[in-house]
C-alpha cells in the first residue's frame, strides 16, 4: 500500500494528480459532515488506495460510509452524480434549472419556439421576472469531463444576438451546464454578456451552490428507490425529492412496482432530507 501523501489518482478525464487528503476533507465538510465523521471517513478510504485509483472509487467508498452515518449528508455528497445520473434526456436537467429560477423569483416556461430577427429557435428555459425575459441553453452530460467549450459558447451566443433583435426582445441569455465550461467559453461568455453558470462557476453562484442553496436535491439522490424507478419519476416530471413529498400520490399513479419495504424506506429518507429544501423555503 502507498502512503495517501505519495499517492497519484486518476482524473476522470484520465489525467493523473498527486491525491489530496485536504480536498477530501473539504469536501465532507462542505456536505455538512461534522469534522470527526470526515477525519473517520478520510481514514477508512485511505487504507487501501493503490497508485493510479480512479477518483471515482474514492467517491463511491467515500459515499458508502456516509450513507452509512447521515443519509441527509450522504445526499448533499453525491449531488454532483446524482445530477450525473439526471439523464439519458436532458429534460429533467432543464426542469432543475427552471427550478432554480423559480427560486430566484422568475416565472418559467420550457421548450418554447421563440422569434429571433432571422429564424425561430428552440430555447430550453425562459424565465420571466420584472418585465424582463432571459432564456437560458442547459448542456446536460451523463459523464464527468465532458465540457462546454468555445464552439457552444459561440452558438448560444448567436443565438441570444438573433433573440434580442426579435419580437420577444429577449434581453438577457445565458448559458447552463452540469460539468464545466472551457476558460475560452468563460471568456467569449463574459465579453459577449452571457449568463454562464457551470458546476463550479461563478464562485458562490454555481451550480452546486444554488442547487443546494434552495434546497433543490433531485430524486437521483435517493438510495431508497431503485434505478428504474427513479427515471420513472423524472420521465413523468418528478424531478426534485420536493415534490414527491408534496404529492406522494405520483408514486402510486405511475404503479411502480415498490415492495411496502421499500416505501417505509423512501419515507424515512424524504423525512431525513425535508429540512435541506424547508430551511431554504423559511
């Protein structure tokens, strides 16, 4: 076994990187883990890295033994896979992002064809808040380093400079992603006036950041429910925990095939989760 402190991982992009304890820990700490549950849990999954350990099995350990201790803490760790796992369609992403607008005070509407000056075009989410209308292009990926780069930037931004100029008179653009946008993408976006939202980006103002904010976790988070079932409910439009606990009858009205165990366990996780989207209600 190599000491974690001599130890290289490897990226999902299959770059390698020396392995960082102190990402880690910050990490778990960032979840709400308490310091001591994540000193235990950086312990345990130490033990026995080999050189060359995917980054994602140090997650998947990692999970484990959260999931073992706080289930509401073990949901805010898997966040970014669970968003991973939103697809294959990007529908329920789109439905998040209106979710996030809505937070922010927008009326929402998807999937609309909307007048630019020279063509009609699909947007994917346009938010109305004030007398102003924004619409906004989500790039949904399954798997981590798949990035939005320059070439997306510049069509979306096409895209926003024909909508400005017609009928609706969109006044604002932006562009959403669940991964991460290229440093030309930031850069075109900023100089062109887009809003550019990535997992990470703008510090404080990501996706990860607002998501967890208002308390937005997705049904893929949840460990009680089994694959099928959770793209089940995303594919009827069940996309948040929220709203499975604010109407529990769209479970019985998809007759999923879910055992009286496997309900009582459901149960008892949207209970566990409840104060992470009603403190962000209060």
């Amino acid at each position: 076994m190599t000491r974690s402190a001599d130890l290289e991982v490897t990226k999902a992009t299959g770059e390698r990187e020396p392995f960082s304890p102190e990402k880690l820990t910050r990490s778990l700490l960032a979840a709400g883990a308490e310091p001591e549950l994540a000193r235990r849990v950086l312990s345990r999954v130490t033990e026995d890295l080999e050189p060359g350990v995917p980054t994602r099995r140090i997650y998947r350990d990692a999970f484990r033994l959260l999931h073992r201790e706080v289930d509401a803490v073990a949901a805010r760790y898997s966040l970014k896979q669970a968003i991973l796992r939103l697809g294959p369609s990007g529908y329920p992403f789109e439905r998040l992002w209106g979710a996030v607008l809505e937070a922010e005070g927008y009326t929402v509407e998807f999937d609309q064809m909307v007048y630019g000056r020279c063509v009609r075009h699909e947007v994917d989410v346009i938010g109305r808040r004030d007398g102003h209308v924004v619409g906004f292009e989500c790039k949904y990926h399954s798997r981590k380093g798949r990035n939005s780069d320059l070439k997306i930037a510049l069509y979306v931004g096409g895209r926003a400079h024909d909508l400005r100029d017609g009928p609706e008179q969109m006044d604002g653009y932006g562009l959403v992603t669940n991964t991460r946008l290229t440093g030309d993408a930031v850069a075109y976006g900023r100089c062109f006036g887009l809003r550019l939202v990535d997992w990470a980006h703008p510090t404080g103002h990501g996706l990860k950041d607002l998501v967890e904010r208002y308390g937005l976790l997705p049904v893929s988070c949840l460990t009680s429910l089994r694959k099928d079932a959770k793209l089940a409910l995303m594919a009827a439009g069940v996309v948040l925990c929220r709203d499975l606990v604010d109407a529990p009858e769209r479970l019985d009205r998809l007759a999923l095939d879910v055992r009286p165990a496997e309900r009582r366990a459901l149960e008892r996780e949207l209970e566990t989760l409840r104060p992470l989207w009603e403190t962000a209600r209060s």
